[in-house]
C-alpha cells in the first residue's frame, strides 16, 4: 500500500463521521447519525477519487474488507437490506458507505441522504456504538 503516507481525510468525513478503527487498507469511521447502523470505509491511501485508481492488491484488499464489514454489520443488526455506496459527489475522496436498512425505516425503500437531518450520537450512545461493533471491527483488524 505504497501511499499510504500521502493520506489526509477529506475535512468533510472528518467532520461528518466519528473515528473507529483501522484496517489494513481503511480508516473506519461511523456516520455521526444513529438513525441507521453506517460505517464508511476510506481506503487510506492519499488522492484517490475512485476504485479503479487503487492498485490490483488495494482493489481486492477493498472489496474483502467490505464484504467482511458488510456482513458483520447485517449479522449484528439483523436488517433487511444492506446498502454499501460510493458516490463522491459531495466528497470527491473515495469512501464506501455501508449502511443497514431495515423495512419502514425514516427513508425506506428510498436512498437515505436528505430524508432528514442528522441525529448525532450523545456521549452515551456512541460508547454503546463502540461496544457494539467491537467484534466486528475485530474482524476487519
């Protein structure tokens, strides 16, 4: 992961998400809104924009840490759906959302951006989050 070096987080994940943990290729960070379970992962390998920019290794490193988180994500939560997205239209650094549906949610069956402002976590809720996802961010170390 040659780049690694070079890697700043956009300043608008930064504000937006919490951070968690580190991958082998990610920073892991939660989506600072407890309305859905939502982590993004950002490959952390500096000026980056989209997956076909990392190397072959970087690419599969990419798709098997998301598959990982992904599924422990649904297995914790138990939603319906997964949703795993990579727009980069408000933040052109590459980021994968990976959010937990579940049916009659705020925004189901519908996207989840600009349903609703942000409910951020309080201190509480977030150590609780943390707790939570311990064993799955194990996984992902």
């Amino acid at each position: 992961m040659s780049q690694v070096a070079e890697f700043q987080l956009h300043e608008r994940l930064a504000a937006d998400t919490i951070d968690l943990s580190r991958s082998q290729l990610c920073d892991i960070r939660l989506m600072n809104d407890r309305t859905w379970p939502w982590l993004l992962l950002v490959p952390a390998v500096g000026g980056i924009r989209e997956i076909f920019e990392l190397s072959d290794e970087q690419q599969q490193r990419l798709i098997y840490e998301s598959s990982v988180l992904s599924r422990g994500m649904m297995e914790l939560f138990s939603g319906d759906k997964m949703n795993v997205a990579a727009l980069g239209n408000m933040v052109p650094q590459l980021h994968l959302h990976h959010i937990v549906r579940f049916e009659g949610d705020p925004a189901w069956p519908g996207p989840v951006w600009g349903v609703q402002p942000p409910v951020p976590y309080s201190e509480d809720e977030l150590e609780v989050a943390r707790e939570r996802l311990a064993p799955v961010l194990a996984s992902l170390a």
